[in-house]
C-alpha cells in the first residue's frame, strides 16, 4: 500500500474505533468435496472460520 493509502485506513479505524486488515484480494481454492469436509471438520474443532486460497 502506498503512504496515502495507508494514512486513509488509519484515518477511517481512529474515526470508527475499529481495527481493519487490508490484503490483496486473492483467488479461492477451488477444493475437492474431500478436502472441503475435512477444513469443516477442523473449523468446527477449532472454533474457528478458515478460507482457502490459492498459492
């Protein structure tokens, strides 16, 4: 992020009390069934949401 980008996000979660996290949008894995039921399995485990994304 640019200096003025960064200054606009601290302006905007010093003006709304909140923190944000900003990342480059990035591309969804595309998962087997399998796979899929076995990240559910370890979100309900862990209490937790997970998304998976490409490398």
């Amino acid at each position: 992020m640019s200096p003025e980008q960064v200054e606009k996000v601290k302006s905007l979660e010093k003006e709304m009390k909140v923190t944000l996290l900003a990342y480059a949008k990035p591309t969804y894995s595309t998962l087997k069934d399998a796979d899929l039921k076995r990240i559910q399995g370890l979100e309900k485990e862990l209490g937790l949401s997970l998304v998976a994304y490409e490398i």
